[in-house]
C-alpha cells in the first residue's frame, strides 16, 4: 500500500509532508513524557519485527499480493505515539535505503499507515476493551478487530491521496477497500498472534496492560 | 545455570530475553521467510494498471501497448527495490532496530537534561 513518487500531485505531497512533520513533532513530545528505559530497547525489537514482516508480502486472490502494516500491533503494544514513531521509523528507512514509498510521498505514507493505525487503533481498541468483560476473548477478539479496520481504513486514506489527491480514477476507492477487506483478515491473524505471544510470556512491556484480564489461577474456566 | 535458579521476579524485569528472540524472529522473517514473497502487484499497483487498461478485453495486450506513458511507468517503480532479499532483510531489521532505538534513548537523554535544569 506504499505510494510511490508521482501517485500524488504536488499540493498534497505538500500538505501531508508538512502533517506527518507535525504529527512526528507532536508523537516525540508525546512520547518523551510516557516513556521509561524499559521501552527503549522494544520501540527497536518491534520497528525490526515490523520491517521484517513488511518484506514478506502474501498472494491475494485476484492477482494481488499485501503484506503487514502492524500500526495496530505497534498501538497495542506500544502505546499510540510511540507506535506511530515506530512506524514512522520502518517508512523512513524503507523509503531512503530501499525505495519503497516514494520520499515526496512520505508524509501520505506515515500519516495513513503509521498514524491512522497506531494513534487511532490504540484509542479504538482502548474504548472498546474498556467497555467489555476483561476477558482473554475479548482482549484478543477486539485486537483483531482494530487490527482488521485498521488496514481497511488505512486503504481508504490512501484512496482519498491516489485519487482526490493525485491522478488516480474512483475506481480506486472500490478496488483499494476491497483488496483490503481480504488483507485485513491476514493482519487481523498476525496481529492477534503476536499479541497473544507478548500478553503470555511478557504482559508487563505492554502499554494496554491496565486493560489486560486478571491472571487466570485455573485452566479451562467456563467462558462467560 | 538452569532457568529455574533465577527468582521469578528478576526474570520476568529482564529485557534481553525479549530483544533476543524479537530481533531473532525479525531476522527469519526478514532475511529467510522474504525470499518467499510473493511478487504479484500489490492493490495500489493493480489500481494503476487497471485504471489505464480498465476497458480493454486483453489487459495484458493493452498495457504492452501503453507501455511508456507515464501512469504505467508508476506501477513497476512502486516494486521495492529488495533485489538481495537477504542481505535487505539484515541491513533493514538492523537499521530499523538502530534508528528505533536510538531515537527514544536520545528523547530520553533530552528528558534527563530537562529535569536536571
């Protein structure tokens, strides 16, 4: 879902450059109050990781291929800013060592897959968990959940900047939500294993812990 | 040496297990699960290509023909450019994990200085 150099016209690489400048300004003074040591060494495990998964793209039906996003992931495991800084770092080094994502297109690229994902997914996935049982069902079904909306929504975005934005046909909008609708359920798979992974072995490096169901004492309790 | 001789406490605070096995799974991710990737337009580039060759019964055919014209020309640049997936696959995951990492030790340093003020 990268754009590329030339997918947008001139006035929006403008305006979007300069609204991920900004929000990358308001995510690191965000982030420098929230943070503790702890975070230091995951905020470079989890750009890895995401980088990493990034590469392995996955065939869709129809002759299209995606890969992960992670924003939702980074969100959840993170917390929104530092999330959204993590995928800001992933697009930065995938634009200027690798040519994924135009450089012109960067600011569109952090904004629909960094920012929408890990800023909105984190407040989205907090409100919902918050209003539901504190169940280990209900953490990681909400997980897939924002995960799977996430890259819908994100694909939307990046409709709106290929095509009110840039040279592209409407016919975007339909071909972009729809791949995406499939894709989503890849990241919505991924996401919730990874976090499934991290909520067993290490709850306490997560930024959503205080919503994470108590501890069970037993195996097999009735689900409610 | 055995796990169960560490208190549990002290084992659980510990972060080099977690960034052990974290950069261990972006490296088999990255420079060995990569190499199987499919290569097949993502819907970004299927976009592009359908947009200039959406009404014609042969699409291939159609695009050879439009080939150069600027809008097709996009679709093959937004492929990355991993051409050694595996060598891409270290540098990107140790580049990521550097810049990752370094950036929120120098806010922290900054947050430091600040208090100290």
């Amino acid at each position: 879902m990268h754009i590329p150099d030339g997918l947008i016209y001139a006035p929006t690489a403008v305006a979007t450059g300069v609204t991920g400048a900004g929000l990358v300004g308001v995510a690191l003074r965000k982030s420098r109050h929230e943070l503790d040591d702890r975070q230091i060494p995951m905020v470079g495990v989890t750009a890895a990781f995401i980088f990493a998964a990034q590469m392995v793209t996955f065939p869709i039906a129809g002759g299209t291929s995606a890969h992960l996003l992670g924003g939702a992931l980074a969100g959840i495991l993170l917390g929104p800013w530092l999330g959204a800084l993590v995928e800001t770092v992933v697009y930065v080094v995938q634009a200027l060592a690798f040519a994924d994502g135009g450089i012109t297109a960067l600011g569109a690229n952090v904004i629909m897959m960094g920012f929408l994902p890990a800023v909105g997914g984190y407040y989205f996935f907090r409100a919902v968990v918050g209003a539901l049982p504190r169940t280990r069902g209900a953490f990681l079904g909400t997980t897939a959940v924002t995960a799977w909306l996430s890259i819908v929504l994100a694909a939307l975005l990046a409709a709106v900047f290929v095509v009110t934005g840039g040279p592209l046909p409407v016919q975007a909008y339909p071909i972009m939500v729809g791949v995406h609708m499939v894709v989503g359920v890849g990241e919505a798979v991924v996401t919730t294993a990874v976090v499934a992974a991290v909520m067993r072995t290490r709850p306490d490096l997560m930024a959503t812990r205080d919503l994470l169901p108590p501890r069970p004492t037993e195996k097999g309790a009735p689900a409610t | 040496m055995s796990e169960q001789d560490q208190p549990d406490a002290a084992r659980r605070r510990s972060l080099w297990p977690v960034v052990v096995v974290g950069l261990g799974v972006a490296l088999v991710v990255g420079v060995v699960l990569a190499n199987f990737a499919a290569s097949t337009p993502d819907a970004l580039q299927r976009v592009v290509i359908n947009s200039v060759c959406r009404d014609a019964a042969d699409k291939e055919a159609c695009l050879a023909e439009k080939e150069g014209e600027p809008v097709v020309l996009l679709a093959p640049e937004a492929l990355a450019d991993y051409t050694n997936v595996a060598l891409s696959g270290l540098v990107g995951v140790a580049a990521t994990f550097v810049v990752g990492s370094g950036l929120v030790y120098l806010l922290r340093l900054t947050r430091r200085q600040e208090r100290s003020r």
